[in-house]
C-alpha cells in the first residue's frame, strides 16, 4: 500500500505543479489580449503649460564648479573659497559653493581646517587635501564636485 501511495504521489504531484504553470501561462497570454483590445482615451499633457516647464527644467544644464585658483598653497597660508573654487548655473552666473567635507591623502576628514564663517581654510601640514562640493542653482539643481588641492612648505 505504501508503494501504492508512492507512486501515485510521484505522478500526481508532477502534474498538479504541470497544470498550475500552464494555467498561470495562460492567464497571462488571456489577460494580455483582453488588455490590447481595451480602447482607453488618453489626454496628451505635452502642450499644457506645467509640463513644457517640468520638460526646460529636466533638460536645463546642472551648474559646474571650477578651480579657478592656484592649486599649490603653503602650509599656513589662508584658502579663500570662493576666490580659489567658481559655481556657475546655466546661464553663467555666480552661485554660492557648499564646502561638504575636506579629505586628506590619507582618507581622513580635516574638516577643522575650515572656518564656515569666514569661508576660508588653513592648513597646518603639507599634503593633497580634497574639497567635496556642492552648489545649487536657482531650479534647484545640484553639482557636487571633488577638487584637490596640494599644500606644500615650498
């Protein structure tokens, strides 16, 4: 009896998980087709005001950021931000850079070696420092851009 049961279970239950893919196969193919047929009016939004506007800002440059300074600073010597680094939008005019971080050549933050008030930087030892910045334009679009600088006793 138990061979019996075995076997049927051995037969039975191949073609049970059989049937069920089939009939999930052919559901989808079903509903395919009843989906092509559905005729659905659809409204085109492409001349409306709000979406040619959407559309200009998708397709609007993001802003650049620039080394615009030397790149070769004494140790000790004071890093003006934005009269070493330039953020331009678009339409090439001035915006505000962000100092995110400073990373030095060994991969280790210095963020203490820049003053937010004043937006400068000092640094006290030679080495390749690393600005991540940032800068935003008036449509809200953002370029984040690392620059290294070299501090050196030369």
């Amino acid at each position: 009896m138990k061979k019996i049961n075995e076997t049927v279970l051995n037969l039975i239950l191949p073609a049970v998980v059989f049937l069920g893919v089939m009939a999930i196969l052919a559901e989808g193919a079903l509903v395919g087709k009843i989906g092509k047929r559905m005729d659905v009016q659809r409204e085109d939004f492409s001349q409306m005001e709000d979406a040619r506007t959407v559309e200009e800002l998708c397709e609007r440059n993001e802003p650049t950021i620039q080394c615009v300074g030397k790149k070769l600073w004494r140790v000790g010597e004071v890093l003006s931000i934005p009269a070493v680094f330039k953020a331009r939008d678009a339409e090439g005019g001035n915006l505000n850079i962000t100092v995110e971080d400073i990373i030095n050549q060994d991969g280790a933050s210095v963020m203490e070696c820049y003053q937010e008030q004043t937006n400068q930087a000092v640094f006290a030892r030679r080495g390749v420092y690393t600005f991540s910045l940032i800068a935003m334009d008036k449509q809200r679009k953002i370029c984040k851009q690392m620059i290294s600088v070299l501090v050196d006793e030369r």
